[in-house]
C-alpha cells in the first residue's frame, strides 16, 4: 500500500499567481493565504486601498468622481469643493421654473375667463373645428357674405358683453363688385362698431387677399383694391387700440396654395398658418389686459 501524500495548500498565491512575499503584495498589505492579519494591519491595509482607489470604497469614489460624470454640473461644482453652491443652483433653478410655470397658469385662468367672439365675413364663418386654436371659450357669430355694414347686427345675435373679447374680419367683401361699399363708408362703419359695441378688446383680422388667377373673370376684386380697405381698418385700430392680425403676411410664403379654387377662401394650408396667429394674439391681449369686474 502506497504511503498516503502529505497533503499540500492551494497551488496560488493570493496575488493570483505571484509568489507568496511578492512586493506588490506587501505594499497593497495583502496578507499570504492562511495567515490572520492582525488589526493594525487591517487598518493600514485599508488606508492602502482607499489611497490607490481599490475596494468597495474606492471603487464607488472612482465611479462618482467628477471628472468621470458627464452632464451633471451641480455634481461637479459640489464635489470641486465650492460647498453649498448646488443647493442654491438647485433653488434658483426651482424658484424660476416655478415663477414661469404660475405665470402660464395665470394666462391660462384669464384667457379661460374670457368668452371670444368672432365677427364678421366667411374667413371667420368657415372655422369650426379648429376653434380651440383661438381660444378655450368660442362663439363665432361671423357669417358668410358679410361686410362692415353687417358689424352691428351680428354684435347684437352674439349678445356681445363688456368681458368679452371680439375678433373682426371685414373687408373682402367690402371690396366685392355686388357690395362696393365705399372706402370711406368702410372705415366709418368699423369705427362705429369699435366704438359702440361694448366689448373688452379687439383684434381685426385684415384680408388675407386673394388670388387672381383663379378668380372668375375681369372686375372682380383685386388685391390692390383690398389693400385700400386693408389700410383703412389698420388706421382705425391704431385710432382706438385695437390688435391687428396681419393675414396677407401670415399666408404669404403659401402662395396660391393658401387659397381654395375660387381664389378667395382660404384653404387648410392658409388656415393652419392663420388660426394659431389669431391665438397668439388673442393671448397677448389676455396677458396685457386686466379682466373687469362683473
């Protein structure tokens, strides 16, 4: 019977593979497998790691070291020993978020309050659907066909008030060979309106124009004669401080393609550049303008 092996320890070494007293091991305080390091050892040990960045310790101090965080500022500027600076950076950065966020709260409440009222020809009559784009509170009172002349009646059907808010689009008609109303009557009758229907505020829509090549035939309207009635409604506003809307601006890089067949609607195209322009205004004047008391 063979003799029995004297039984050996594990072939490596805790260096994994260096020989047991190897000089990096000393220096990083590894201690020879099966040999307790003592406590003054452990400590030191330790101290080793925590210096080359090796352990638990270190390893997350590696990961959270701020030359190694990208994006993150705020981390940066606490860990580059300027203490206290992410704290205020973070209030500041609250404190404006929040001012923006309760002033678009504010703007919201107010155009809310207000009833918006459309008044006039058929580039307001044709809008429906899309009336949440003006505003949250909609009557559209305009009507196909109409000119200034038509401005009273309709304000009354709306049953117009104090609080509300009216968007005016007259002129096209106006400027029509059936209508001819006058330049001069035009402005008048825009004048009488503004100035005697009680309304909180208001925003004239000008003719966006028309496209000539499409209408029927000769002595149709033209946009050199609506820029006459176009004109004469500015002048009025800027008299009584009403916004303007400039149309023919807003639909201008659309070419013909703002227009329907007849050349004197607008089509989808012209009204997905228009209606968010009118919103806009109508927000400008909500934010500007202080809601009387009922």
């Amino acid at each position: 019977m063979a003799p029995a092996r004297e039984r050996q320890g594990p072939a490596s070494s805790p260096g994994r593979g260096r020989a047991a007293g190897d000089p990096q091991d000393q220096r990083q305080g590894r201690v020879p497998h099966g040999e307790v390091q003592p406590p003054q050892q452990r400590r030191a040990h330790r101290a080793v790691q925590r210096r080359e960045g090796v352990g638990r310790v270190g390893v997350l101090r590696q990961r959270l070291d701020p030359l190694q965080v990208q994006g993150r500022h705020d981390l940066r500027v606490r860990r580059s020993g300027a203490p206290g600076q992410r704290e205020v950076h973070d209030h500041q950065q609250g404190r404006e978020e929040g001012e923006a966020e309760a002033q678009a709260q504010a703007l919201r409440q107010r155009t809310a309050l207000v009833r918006i009222v459309l008044l006039g020809d058929s580039h307001l009559a044709r809008v429906r659907r899309d009336l949440h784009l003006v505003g949250p509170d909609v009557h559209n009172g305009a009507e196909g066909g109409a000119s200034a002349l038509d401005l009273p009646a309709q304000a009354t059907r709306a049953a117009v008030q104090a609080s509300d808010l009216v968007v005016l689009s007259v002129g096209t008609n106006d400027a029509a060979p059936w209508k001819q109303v006058p330049v001069t009557a035009f402005a008048r009758a825009v004048r009488d309106c503004l100035g005697s229907v009680a309304a909180r505020s208001w925003i004239y829509v000008t003719p966006p124009g028309v496209d000539e090549a499409r209408l029927p035939g000769p002595g149709d309207r033209t946009n050199e004669i609506l820029d006459d009635y176009r004109e004469a409604a500015i002048s009025v506003c800027g008299e009584v401080g009403a916004g303007v809307v400039r149309a023919e601006r807003v639909i201008e890089s659309l070419g013909a393609g703002a227009f329907v067949d007849d050349g004197v609607h607008l089509s989808g195209r012209g009204y997905q550049a228009l209606l968010p322009a009118i919103g806009d205004a109508v927000r400008a004047v909500a934010r500007n303008a202080q809601r009387p008391d009922r």
